[in-house]
C-alpha cells in the first residue's frame, strides 16, 4: 500500500498510549465532577436526521455539518452539537414536564470545518444538562460545575463571562428593526467594533437616545458591580430590568460557593444567542484567545420535540483543555507500562497461564509469550514496552526485575509470599 498525506482527513487525529491515557485522566476527573452534582451519564446516537437541526435558530450553519445520505436517501447529520440531541431525548423520554433531569454527556463532536483553519473536525466533549428547573439557583450550579471543572484540571488563571440574553433583547424590541439589521446590530455589538456600530445606527430611524444606549453596550463589560450599576443606567423596560435582577441573582448565588473571583460580566453576548433564553457564559482560560466552556438557559428549546421544560447547560472542549495544559507545560506522561512479562516454554505453558491469572486478579499488568533462548531480545525490548519484570517459568521461577538490573529465583510459594510482603509494605507507604 502507498502512504500520502491524503490518506489522514485534515483535522482527525491518531492517539497512542499515553496521549490517550492523559485524555482518558482528565475525561474521569470531569465524569466525577458531574456525578458528585447529581449528574447521571447518558449517550446519544452519533447521527441523527438533519431535519432534527433544520429550522432550530443557533445551530451549527449547514455548510459546518458533515452529512450523510441513509439507504432511503434522507439526509443524516454526524453530531455537530451535543445540546439538541439530549434536549430530544429529555423531551421524548420523560414526558412529566414538572420532573427535574440532571444528564450528563462525554462524546464526540464533528464539524466540517475550513481547511488550513487548524480546527478539529472531530472533538471530544463533555458537559451537563438540567431539565426542568428554572431558577437562577440552577443556573449558578451549572456555572459552578464549569468552574469545578477548571480548578480540578489544574487551572487557577482563568475567568466566565456571563451575559444575559434577555437584556439586549429587550433594547432591540424598542428598535424596531427588521431580521437582517437584527442580524448586523448582533455581529457589530459582538465584535465591539464601535466605528461600524456608529455608521450602522446612523442609517437607522433609532432615536438618538436609543442610539446612545447601543453604543453604550460592548462596553458593558468587566467586573459586575461596575457593569451593573452601568447597565441599570440602560434601562428602559421590564425585560431588561428582569434580565439585571436574574444577572445578578445568580452572581449572589456564585459568591456562596466562593466562586465570584472568576466571574466577569459580558453584556454584549449577542452573536451566538440562537436558543439561549436567559443567562449565557463563555469560560476563558488566561492567554488562550478560544473559549473553553460554554453554554447558558435555553427554556424553549425542548418545545420543538413536543415538551415544555426549561433549560440549562454547558459543554466544555476537552481538545482545547489538554491543548492548554500544553501550553501551560502542565501535561504529564501518564505511563503506559507492564508490570510483568511472563516468559514460557512449551512444556511449562500450564503453569505459566496460571501464574499469570493469578497476577492479573491481584490488579498487575501482564503479557505472556512463548520462547526459546532468545531472553536476550525481551530484556531489550523491555525499555520500548516499559516492561518492569521478567519471569522466566521452569521448575523454578527466574525474576528479572528490570529497573533494578538484578536477578532471582523463587520456588511458586517464595514468590508469592515476597509479593504478598512487598504489597504490604507498599500499603504502608
């Protein structure tokens, strides 16, 4: 066969040993997190229709999705989003919309992203969701969770910015804009691009007073105290004085888990509102430009599968965790080793076999293999298969402990009296 670069997708990757290893360590310290909250892991299928995304605003564009076509020729979609397959599940299995559902996902995400962008096309990620709670006390346990997160994968330089989606809304109902100009007032306020926010309001019939106040908002930004008493200055109906008060419920809540250094608050959340209802957060790790975390409320999302239980969630992107823990030089090898190799000639395979199942039900890491004469060429492979002993079944059994260089035999009952006494004073330490 002829190897080309043609033959790997561009933005998939191959893990071996130890980089899987680290991904599966950090992917447990998250699983754990999300159950010591009452989380219970569930999985959805990795296609689904794409007429399940089609016409639910904030999805993925189409052009990102990667598409497939069934033996009936409808279109399916591979899972570009984790959000809407586990608010179909909610919906579909527990139709009692007054039960709360705490879910809990780790899995795989897939985009049909840009060549030459760098971006995964395949990406693992995990993240809660909790149904049927609409209080800012579940909003600020989701929010908390995040942070858990963080702080347990080792970082301390990092902060969430909340937005609330309501109040930006509420300004724009006094606007009077049509979908498109919508569209671009988001993008511009987003972006904080202040000179073509300016030229954009110009050609608008926005009162001036209203125009003043959108240019007030991609500075609403920073610390909350600030950005509060800021936005209070903003408001001019009950949405937005709604959306303050639930804002800042929620911060109050997030002092009481000692959580309030991280926050920042972010008014101009605006571009990638789509489903979102309510609260929305975006968790940055310090001198990486990529978000990390995400989510918010989204309380009517489930509607469209015939439902009717408000919403909140995150996903965090453990690609671009462990791609930060590099930068930040804290990604340590987790050894892929063995802790025995047992070595057999024919003749003593029996007893070889058993010595070995005894091994492995004690918790050790063991190979077996046949040989001849040829222990020579297993003690150099020792340092590639990160091999710590050697036992060498006949009549007696030979040890080659190969990190300490040095050799010794024991009758079956020997050995296992100087493991048995080796395990306890390992127990001591």
């Amino acid at each position: 066969m002829v190897f080309s670069k043609d033959i790997f997708p561009e933005g998939v990757e191959d893990l071996y040993c130890k980089e899987y290893e680290f991904k599966e360590k950090i992917v447990t310290v998250i699983k754990n997190i999300f159950k010591s909250f009452g989380y219970n892991q569930i999985v959805t299928p990795s296609f689904e229709y794409y007429d399940l995304y089609n016409g639910i605003d904030g999805v993925l564009p189409r052009e990102n999705m990667l598409k497939l076509i069934d033996n009936s020729g409808r279109i399916l979609v591979l899972r570009p989003d984790a959000t809407i397959p586990v608010a179909r599940m909610a919906a579909t299995n527990y139709k009692n919309n007054k039960e709360m559902l705490k879910l809990s996902y780790v899995t795989n995400i897939f985009r049909a992203n840009k060549s030459g962008t760098g971006d995964k096309r395949e990406f693992i990620q995990g993240g809660i969701e909790y149904f049927g709670n609409n209080k800012p006390d579940c909003d600020a346990e989701i929010i908390a969770v995040g942070i858990k997160c963080l702080l347990e994968c080792g970082f301390k330089d990092f902060h969430v910015d909340l937005g609330q989606v309501e109040f930006m809304k509420g300004l724009i109902d006094e606007a009077n804009l049509n979908k498109f100009e919508k569209l671009k007032l988001h993008n511009l306020i987003e972006n904080k691009n202040y000179g073509d926010l300016k030229e954009f309001l110009e050609n608008t019939d926005i009162t001036s007073s209203l125009k003043e106040k959108f240019y007030m908002i991609p500075k609403l930004y920073g610390k909350p105290k600030k950005v509060l008493d800021m936005a209070r200055e903003l408001v001019i109906n009950e949405k937005m004085d709604k959306a303050l008060n639930n804002l800042e419920d929620v911060y109050n809540i997030l002092k009481d888990y000692d959580f309030d250094k991280y926050i920042l608050f972010d008014l101009g959340f605006t571009k990638e509102q789509g489903y979102y209802t309510g609260i929305m957060l975006k968790g940055y790790v310090n001198n990486f430009g990529e978000v990390v975390l995400s989510g918010g409320r989204y309380d009517n999302l489930t509607k469209q599968f015939g439902a009717n239980k408000p919403a909140c969630g995150f996903g965090l992107n453990i690609n671009k965790i462990i791609e930060v823990m590099e930068m930040y030089d804290m990604k340590r090898d987790v050894d892929c080793f063995t802790d025995y190799l047992v070595l057999y000639k024919e003749n003593f395979r029996g007893k070889a076999i058993k010595l070995s199942q005894n091994l492995r039900d004690r918790g050790f890491v063991v190979e077996t293999n046949p040989y001849e004469n040829d222990i020579k060429f297993y003690i150099e492979n020792s340092t590639f298969r990160n091999t710590k002993k050697i036992i060498e079944v006949e009549e007696l059994l030979k040890v080659i402990n190969i990190y300490k260089n040095d050799v010794k035999k024991y009758n079956e009952n020997q050995f296992y009296k100087d493991l048995d006494y080796n395990e306890i004073i390992a127990s001591i330490h």
